[in-house]
C-alpha cells in the first residue's frame, strides 16, 4: 500500500489503484498512523489525533474506527499498547529518506536525490487535517524540511554551474517565506548566473529591508557573501584599482559572522582594532573584512608592519601600500614628509587603511592613526595588534579563538565547532582523504582543545599529519613547541612555528610582566586577582598590562577571573622552570588553596552555600592540581588539608571517585599529621563510599579508623559523620551518641542527627510516628540552615514515609520541592532518584503521562553525570514501570541493563536485593515460579543481613505475592501483616501490593514470631 501526505491524503494498492477513505475521522486516523509507518502509535496518541480535547465517551470508539478503517482494505496489526501500520510506502518517510541521504552525497547525485524528493509534493503537507492540533508539529517539521531541502538543491545546482534556470522556482518560495536568507541568497547568484545581477541585487535590497522591518535583524553573513560577491563580478575591473588586497590561499573558517560584526565596528567608529594573542587570526579576519568592505568603499588598503623595525618608517609603509613611491608621482605628492604625503594622498578618500601587527611599533602607529584620522574626514582605520593602539574614539575587537568541541563530542557534534572545521580542512590537503570520523574524532578533538583552538596552532598541527596519523599527533601535543615547527615558508618568521609566535610576544614584555606571566602559569583554570598577587607577587598594573598584551584574558564574571591560554601556560611554566622557580610556586600555590579550601568548606553546610560552591567550581582545576602536587611531592599534611576541605564540595557536586582517588592517595602518604585530620581523611573516604548504591564493605573499615582517630573531635562535620559508623553498635551506644549530637547548639549538626535517628526509629524501635517526628524536625532545621543537600535528603525520607502511608499526593510534592532544592547546587543524580520515585507515584496515582515526563526528564539529566549506579536505579525504576503497563519484554530488558551497569563493582546488597525483587516479580508474571522463588530467597538474604526494616518488608510483600500463586493465602496473609507491623501499617505507595491485600483480606492472620523463617518456608 501507498500513501501520500504530502498534499491531500492519497491512498493506493500495491497495483496502483486508489483507495477510497471517506469520513474525516477515519483519515485523521490513517494520517496519525501514516507518520510512523511500521512503528506502534499508542492509543492514546491516536484517540488525541482523531478527538483532539473531546475524547469519545465509550471505551471501544478507536477499536471501532479501526474496524473501519481494516474494512476500507487497511492493513493494521494490534499490539497491547496500540496499533501498527506495517508495509506501507508513505511519501513523507520516503522524501525523509531522500534528503537524509543526498546530505552525504556528492553533488551530482544529491541533485538527483532532492529533485526526487521535493517532486514527491503534490501540495501542502498533510492537507486533510492541516487545522488538527495534533498534527501541527509534524506540518512544521516537514515544511522546514522540504524548504531546507530547496535550498540544499538549489545550492548544489549552482556550484555544478547550472543555476540559471532556477530562478522561477525559487522566486516563488521567496515570495512564501521573505525571510528565509538562504533561499534569498541561492535566488540571487541564480539571477546572477541568468545574467540578471541588477534583479539578483534587488532581491538583496528587498530582504534586507524585510529583515530590519520584521526582525530588527542585519542580513546574515552567507547573505551578505553572495551580495559581495555579485557586486565584486560586476564591477571586478574597479575593484582591482582600489586595493592591494591578495586574494586568499585558503579558505576562511568559522569567522563569517565576524566580518559583518567587525564591518559594522568599522562603519560606526573611524578607528577599529583587532586585539588578540599571537595566532589569534587577527591578519585574516582584517584582510576578509577588508574584501568584505570593497563593495562599500572606494578603497581597502593593507599596510603590513611587522618587517619593520623602527617605528618612524611606519608613515613610508603606509605610501608603499598605496603605491605612491616617489620615483613614480613627481610633483606635489612627491613633496614633503611621508606623513605628509599620505596624508595628502588619503585626504578625500572613503577609504580603510588596514594597519597590521602594530604591536612592536605601538607608539608610531598609534600616533600615524590619530593624525590621519584627524586629517582625513572620510578615512577609516582597521588596525590589529596585540594591545590597544589607546587612541581616543578606537573601538576594540577581541579575536578569540576558534569555537572548541566537548572532549566527547561526536564526529557531528565536532564538525559544528570551527576549530574542527579547520583542522579538517588543512588536514585534507596534505593527507587526502582525511576524515573527521568516529576513528579519528576523539584524537580531533584532543588536538583542537590541546590547543585551545587557536587558528595558526590548529595549522601548524595539520600539516604534521603529513608524516604523522593523528593519533601520533595527540599524543605529542605536551611537546607542543618542538612539534609544530612547520610552518609555510612565505609566512613572517614569527608565524612558522609556535615558539616563534609566543617567543614574539615574551620578547616585547618587560621583566617584571615576564616574571608574572610565568608565575600565572602554575595556576589551573586561571585565577582571581587577589590569588595572582598573593601566589605570584604581582600587582593589579602587572596584571591589566598582560590583558592589554593579550596574553592572558580577564573573564566578565562578578569576581573577574584572569586565564592564559594553554600555550601560553605551557611556555611559562618552561620559563619557571629555567628561573627555577618551579617548586616554590608550586608550594605558594598549593598554600593558597588549602587555606581557601578550609574557609570556604564551612560555608557549604550553610545559607552561602550556592555563593561557595561557585567558587569552588571556579577553582576547581587548581584544587585539583594542588592536591596532586602535594601528594607528588610527599607532602601529607597539604594533601589531606586540600582533599578533606574539598571532599565536601566533590561530594555535592559529583565528583566522588575524583575525590575518593585523591583522598585516599593523601592518606597513604608517610609523614607525621595532626590526629583529628587524618581522622577527616579517613571519615570523608568512608562517606563517599556509603553515597551511591555501591557495597559499604571497604567504608565500614575507614570508618572505624575515623572513630578511633576522632574521640572527643569538636568538628561538627566529623561529629555529623560518626553515627553513620555507630548503626551496629547495640541500642544504648546509639541513643547515647544520637542524644549528644541532638543536644549540639549547630543546628545543622542535630538535623543530620535527627536523621540518623529517624533511620533507628524505624529499624531497632519500630516507631514509625517517631521516625516521621525526626524527619519533619530535619526538614526544618535544614530548612533554617540553608542547607540544600541536607533539605532534599530530609524530603526524600519525608516522601517516603508519607508515601507508605497512601498519601501520594503530599509524597510527591516533598520530591518536587526535592528537585528544587537540590538543583541549586547542580546535584544531578540526587535530583534523578528524586524523579524516578516520582515517576513510580505519578503511576500509582493514575497519570501515565506525568510518570513518563518523569522518566524523561530523568534520563535527560542522566547525560551529565552517568554514574553506572545511578544510571542502574533509573533502569531498575523504568524496569517496574514498564512490568506495571504490561512490557514484561521491556522491563526484562532494563533490568538486564542495570545488572550490567554495576557489573564492574559492587552493587550495594540492599540494591541486589531490589533488582532481584523485581526480576521475581517478572519471573512469576511469566509462569517462571522456580525462577522467581530462587531470586526471592536471594533477596531475603540480603535484606535480612542489612538490617533495613524496609526493605525486608518490600520483601516480605513481595514474598505475599508468591505464596498466593502458590496456593498458600494463609502464610500470604501472615507475610502482609508482618510487614505492616514492621512498617507501622500498609505500605500503599506499592501497586505490586494491590492485588495481594485484595486477595487475602478473607484469609485470618496472626502474629509470626519469625517471619523470615515463614518467608522461607514459602520459598522452599
């Protein structure tokens, strides 16, 4: 069967005969199922489809239409969550097709593959129900695409040289779509190819008004691209008298939208400079504006300075420029100074002057620019240069590097980012063939932030790869200097190899600015203004002349950071080394940031805990570099200051095998240190181990060092961690260290208490109004605190406590208000258990769509911290879900997938516990009882050992549910009531426990006196 939606819904036979489909309903229908042939569309979907906000009132309406549709000679397959559209040939999938593949194709065959496609519209996208709502992002969707893909055939068209006849056509689409700028430029260089430039211009002049009209926007670069280069072939013989501009070797990456930005500059202020490091980019970017200025001004003329070596010859590099040597104009313009002659010669002329590398000469350019600028009314300058000519009314522009690609970008990804673009470019043209790929991508990617995107960099990088694969090219980047020596032979001597470059700048500097710039470099991810004066011994003026300089760069931020490039940073920490000031940096360094760690690390269990953990985060790479260094170097006091004052900061922020790497390489260390720190030492090793849903075997160990280091410790952290230490201990050992704590004057020191009380409550005590008493305490002294972490974890056991009790609605509020706080601080795997357990609540309530949301948005936040644990709970929680609609295939599948995520360690047993609950819970909905009973007894083991109340109550429901299918509703009965008593009452946050109350509420019960042992009489 055929179908076509791309126009008025056409239906035909595999003979090509029509189909008659009468009745709007049963289109919409076919229209809903069409869009995703071969793929189940949920009921639900189909019902909004075809009912829109007025579903029908009986249950069977969609099976009905159905029916009808089957009758019309339809062939639908029924699933238990909807229906299927199978071996259909739909005119949109096709024409997706089509497109997807020309975009990888060469050009003569991408212009067969879009005419192709676009050929497939008989007129406007799904025209039958083009008013429903539920179809209204597919018609976008398709529109775009259909529009994208006139243009991509247009493109390709013109560059094979057969875009005359295009015009018609595209003319059309520009009237529908006025602002559409690709399809205005591919109309132009069409009418410029029908020999029609006055009109093509017109259509530049038309969109760009309608831009300004509708969007206050300025055409866009590739716009502007094709009107330049319109006016260049048509008045080409002028424009070569009015420059001395050379036309460029290579082609120009990532920079476009920069042209039209620095022509703007230029036409709002006469003087206009391009600052930068060295192979920034800047000569190129001034020589392309300067091409883009042509068709806007009389004259572009390029003065290159940097031959000279004395700032009076700077006025004579301007006249050779302009060709006015003495010998060849006799008369006036021969008279006079250099200056004068220029000045003369620029006197009336709308032209730019485009003054390059002005820094070695800073003082003659700048005064040859205010003097010209002066004298010259119509004359604008675009100078470049490494610091600020300083002139009054200048205009500054940074060139920054290239855009970079994450570090684990796809090759997609990677080729969005200018840096990769470039690389691949120059790459190509000396190792043909040479693909950014999945092969190559991460040594790409290695290589462009190695070097930090900088252009000259970038091609200095690539045309090693005539001698080197690019995997040989990454892994020598820490060699940098020796490595990218070849560079083009008619390049200045300055721009053939990287040391040159930076060598360049380091010899412009004076001797105290050189002794800053190489101190700067023991810092990591840049410093604050008070570190750099403090670590390195210089001041503000030092610091503002290396950013006027452009070697290091001073951030926007409310406390201005300032930062090197890594090149930069790798020349200076070379010339640290040659001043052999290399370990005392480092000393002064690692100094600094223990005491700065140790200050702030109080305020991250207070209310300035969003304000310290930024500040943590922004010095995050020197924490973590002078941990490093300490521990290299054997100094354990350092190292355990730096890794403690910070474990807290790691912990909230999901850095925990970072931290718990570090800490425990600072306690290995041999060295004499204070008691209470290596009792920290040993009590954040332990904690970090028991966060997550890891086995606590190796934390039970360091935690008993901690006790043993820390008796009689003020510490109010240390003293918040000992109870997590004490739980085994007998009943009067942990009230007597609970009631200390809760009697402490911190009142985050008793909320962390109340917690852990809250957690005794419930499993030595058995007073659940108690447990839920501490929790609402806890709430609230987090609460006043300030303290987001401690808040989301009292919510979380609020949660479940109310949940248990069927108060669904309040339950998932408190894992809302959860969420909230806890994504103040960016604590993504908190916030994704936060949301699975929602998800199972939304569920329990009725909403599908809000569990579904929930589960989304959990899995969104999953990309930024895939931990395996973490990612192991949300496949457990999809797993149950996915049991509770009926996909037991589904739910299989995510359970597998979570016990393969935790393959590699070891999963916490209480964890193991609960996937093999589920897996049961499968097993026995299967008909598989031997398999389920086998998992059950699994789980109770390891419920019973770790001594969670409810846990083994999950369990002892679970083990309900078995003794029912095997024919035991009284032991089911006594099982249900012993958890409720362990529970305190019915857990009613659990849909698998439903059906087992309703089964036995006929059956007596009585009190077990062991219901482990009846557990496993029912596994037996």
């Amino acid at each position: 069967m055929r179908i076509g939606l791309l126009g008025p819904l056409e239906v035909r036979n595999d003979d090509g005969a029509a189909v008659e489909i009468t009745g709007a309903r049963l289109r919409t229908l076919l229209s809903a199922l069409a869009l995703e042939p071969g793929r189940v569309v949920s009921a639900g979907r189909l019902v909004d489809a075809v009912w829109g906000t007025r579903p029908p009132a009986t249950a069977n309406a969609l099976q009905a239409l159905v029916s009808r549709l089957r009758r019309a000679g339809t062939r639908l397959d029924s699933t238990p969550s909807g229906y299927r559209l199978p071996e259909a040939t739909v005119d949109a999938a096709r024409f997706e097709e089509l497109v997807t593949a020309a975009r990888t194709a060469p050009d003569e065959e991408r212009v067969v593959l879009l005419r192709e496609a676009l050929n497939l519209w008989r007129g406007p996208a799904l025209g039958d129900v083009s008013d429903a709502q539920f179809f209204q992002g597919h018609i976008v969707r398709l529109n775009e695409l259909r529009l994208s893909a006139t243009e991509e055939y247009a493109e390709a068209v013109l560059r094979l040289g057969h875009g005359a006849d295009l015009a018609e056509e595209l003319s059309k689409q520009l009237a529908e779509h006025p602002l559409r700028e690709r399809l205005a430029a591919a109309l132009m260089l069409s009418l410029q190819a029908a020999g029609r430039p006055a009109e093509a211009l017109q259509v530049f002049a038309r969109t760009r008004m309608a831009l300004a009209d509708e969007l206050g926007a300025d055409p866009a670069p590739e716009l502007s691209a094709a009107h330049t280069k319109i006016l260049r072939e048509t008045v080409a013989d002028e424009d070569e008298a009015r420059t001395n501009l050379r036309a460029g070797l290579t082609s120009f990456v990532g920079r476009n939208t920069e042209i039209t930005r620095v022509a703007k500059l230029i036409g709002e202020y006469r003087l206009t400079t391009l600052t930068g490091p060295g192979g920034a980019g800047k000569t190129r970017l001034a020589t392309e504006t300067g091409r883009h200025l042509l068709s806007e001004r009389n004259g572009v003329w390029f003065v290159e300075l940097a031959p000279l070596t004395d700032g009076a010859d700077v006025p004579q590099a301007v006249l050779d420029a302009l060709g006015l040597r003495e010998q060849m104009y006799p008369g006036t313009l021969a008279s006079g100074t250099p200056r004068e002659r220029a000045t003369r010669a620029l006197r009336d002329r709308d032209a730019v002057l485009v003054l390059d590398n002005c820094e070695h000469v800073i003082e003659a350019a700048a005064e040859l620019a205010d003097h010209l600028l002066g004298e010259c009314p119509r004359l604008r300058i675009l100078a470049t240069s490494r610091e600020p000519l300083a002139v009054t009314g200048e205009a500054l522009w940074p060139v920054e590097p290239l855009t970079l690609p994450a570090e684990n970008a796809t090759p997609v990804e990677a080729m969005s980012c200018a840096s990769v673009r470039l690389l691949a470019d120059r790459a190509a043209a000396v190792r043909p063939g040479f693909t950014v790929d999945e092969s190559t991508v991460d040594d790409v990617v290695r290589i462009c932030r190695a070097l930090d995107g900088m252009p000259l960099a970038v091609e200095l990088a690539a045309a090693r790869l005539r001698s080197l694969t690019v995997s040989q090219l990454a892994a020598r980047l820490d060699d940098r200097f020796r490595l990218l020596t070849a560079g083009s032979r008619t390049a200045l001597p300055r721009h053939r190899t990287l040391r040159a470059v930076v060598d360049w700048s380091w010899d412009l500097l004076e001797p105290d600015e050189r002794q800053l710039l190489r101190r700067l470099s023991v810092f990591s991810g840049g410093a604050t203004a008070e570190a750099a004066e403090a670590v390195c011994g210089g001041t503000s003026e030092l610091l503002s002349a290396l950013v006027d300089k452009s070697l290091i760069a001073i951030s926007g931020d409310a406390e201005p950071r300032y930062r090197m490039l890594e090149t930069i940073k790798a020349y200076g920490l070379e010339q640290l080394a040659v001043a052999d000031e290399r370990e005392e940096l480092r000393q002064a360094h690692a100094e600094w940031f223990a005491r700065f760690a140790e200050t702030g690390d109080k305020y991250l269990r207070r209310a300035e805990q969003i304000e310290w953990l930024a500040r943590f985060a922004a010095e995050h790479g020197n924490l973590i570099s002078a941990a490093r260094g300490a521990i290299a170097a054997g100094e354990a006091t350092t190292a355990l200051r730096l890794a403690t004052s910070c474990a807290w900061f790691w912990m909230l922020t999901g850095h925990k095998t970072e931290a718990q790497e570090l800490i425990e390489a600072a306690l290995a260390l041999s060295g004499e240190v204070d008691r209470e720190l290596r009792a920290m030492g040993y009590a954040m090793a332990a904690l970090l181990l028991t966060i997550g849903m890891t086995s606590e075997t190796s934390a039970d160990a360091l935690g008993r060092k901690a006790l043993e280091l820390s008796r009689d410790s003020k510490n109010s952290l240390l003293r918040s961690i000992i109870p997590v230490f004490t739980q085994t201990a007998d009943s009067g050992t942990i009230k007597s260290t609970l009631d200390e704590l809760l009697a402490d004057e911190n009142p985050w020191l008793r909320a962390h208490a109340r917690l852990h009380r809250a957690r005794t409550q419930l499993n030595l005590w058995h007073a659940p109004a108690a447990q839920e008493a501490d929790i609402r305490e806890a709430v609230r002294l987090f609460r006043l605190c300030g303290e987001r972490w401690g808040t989301s974890l009292a919510l979380n056991s609020l949660a479940d406590v109310v949940g248990r009790r069927g108060e669904l609605e309040e339950a998932v509020s408190c894992y809302e208000e959860s969420i909230q706080v806890v994504s103040e601080i960016g604590s993504a795997e908190d916030v994704r258990f936060a949301r699975g357990r929602q998800a199972h609540l939304f569920w329990q309530l009725g909403d599908e769509a809000a569990a579904s949301a929930a589960v989304t948005a959990a899995e969104r936040d999953a990309r930024s911290v895939p931990f395996p644990d973490s990612l192991a709970f949300l496949a457990q929680t999809k797993a149950d879900l996915a049991r509770w609609r009926g996909d037991l295939a589904e739910a299989r599948l995510e359970l597998n997938h979570a016990e393969a995520l935790l393959s590699e360690s070891e999963p916490h047993p209480l964890f193991r516990a609960m996937i093999q609950h589920s897996h049961a819970y499968l097993d026995a909905q299967t008909g598989d009882l031997p398999a389920a009973r086998d998992r059950r007894r699994e789980a109770l083991a390891l419920a019973a050992e770790a001594g969670e109340v409810l846990y083994l109550a999950i369990i002892l429901l679970g083990i309900a549910d078995h003794a029912l299918r095997v024919n035991r509703p009284v032991a089911a009965a006594d099982l249900l009531a012993a958890a409720h008593r362990l529970l305190g009452g019915p857990h009613l946050a659990l849909p698998d426990v439903t059906a087992v109350e309703a089964a036995v509420q006929a059956e007596p019960s009585g009190t077990v006196d062991d219901p482990i042992a009846l557990a496993y009489d029912v596994l037996s």
